[in-house]
C-alpha cells in the first residue's frame, strides 16, 4: 500500500488531511495544557510544535485567539 493511497482513504473518510489531523490534535492539546495552568512555552513544546512562532500563528488560526488570551481567559473561568 504507498503512502499516497493512504492519504487519500484517510482524507475521503476525515473530511481532512493527515497533516491537518495532527495540528488539529496538537492545538487541542495545546488548550488543554493551558487550562491546566501550563504557561504558553510549556504548551509549545509539551503539544509537539518545535517552533515557538509557528505554535502561535497556528494556535491562533485555528482557535480565532492567541495562546495568551486563550490562557487568561481560562484562568478567570470565561
């Protein structure tokens, strides 16, 4: 089986990419890390991005806020 095929059946039954998967997971992760009290560079790294400013921009594209904000805001229970 190549790699190709597998690509394409994941993608035909997740709607998504494999690539798109795994920084979906790894943002979840991330927000997870930061309710929990992990400050933003914790949750960079602990989530599996090896680059802090790649962590945020991504963060922030898929959640609509930065990693800061999100960590405030979970802080004071909003």
């Amino acid at each position: 089986i190549s790699s190709k095929y597998i690509s394409g059946v994941f993608h035909k039954n997740m709607g998504m990419t494999l690539r798109e998967y795994i920084i979906t997971q790894r943002v979840e992760c991330a927000k997870k890390l930061l309710s929990e009290g992990k400050n933003v560079s914790e949750a960079c790294e602990l989530s599996g991005f090896g680059d802090y400013s790649n962590f945020i921009r991504t963060f922030t594209l898929i959640t609509g806020i930065s990693p800061g904000k999100y960590a405030r805001r979970q802080a004071n229970g909003e």
